[in-house]
C-alpha cells in the first residue's frame, strides 16, 4: 500500500514539473525568440513516474519589423497558447486524480490499522 502511494507521490511530482513548464511557457508567449519546453511523462521500473524536459527547437513566425536599421526579421516564440491551455487543463485533472488516489490509499490504510488495533 505504501508503494501505491509512492507512486502518486511521483506522479504529483512530475505533473507538478509538467504544469511548471506550461506556466513558463504562457509566460513567455510574447517574447521574441523564446523557444517552448515540453515535459514528456515516462514510466520507471519501480511503478513511479518521471518527467523529462526537452526544449522544442521548432521555429517560431517571423514578424517584419521597422528598425533604425531598416525593415528586419524577428523571430517570435513558437508557443502556441492555443496547444497550452488544453494541456494546462488535462494536467490539472490528473494532479486530481493522484491527489485522490493518495486519499483512497489514506483511508484504506486508516480502516486497516483500525482493524488490527
């Protein structure tokens, strides 16, 4: 039962590290030349849960903008508020179901002591 939670614990952790990257990538939405990070979840051998983080290298649209120079090319960041908020949301439902999970193994292993107490 400890390892079940365990495993939550791990699933929170890595969801939290997916949320925080979406939350950095909102936050820069705006900024030239900013490059998006994805966390991709894997599973590990011991029934837990780990992120991993990887920049997207995909470029961004390119705006032409008038400059003391002349007209030039700016990169923009190729994040996609329309692909971040989904994938905020989504996270959000599975933060919930790890947090429940970890409050059905909580009270079943409550019921048990009770039992053998």
């Amino acid at each position: 039962m400890i390892s079940g939670i365990n495993s939550s614990l791990s699933g929170l952790l890595a969801l939290q590290k997916k949320n925080e990257s979406i939350a950095n990538n909102t936050a820069n939405v705006n900024t030239e030349g900013y490059k998006k990070t994805r966390v991709t979840l894997n599973e590990e051998a011991v029934g837990g849960v780990s992120a991993t983080v990887s920049k997207v290298e995909t470029p961004g649209p390119l705006v032409v903008e008038n400059t003391s120079a002349g007209e030039t090319q700016q990169e923009q960041s190729n994040v996609d508020i329309g692909e971040e908020i989904p994938e905020q949301l989504l996270t959000k439902r599975f933060y919930q179901a790890n947090l429940k999970t970890i409050q059905t193994q909580d009270e079943m292993l409550g019921s048990l002591l009770d039992i053998k107490g």
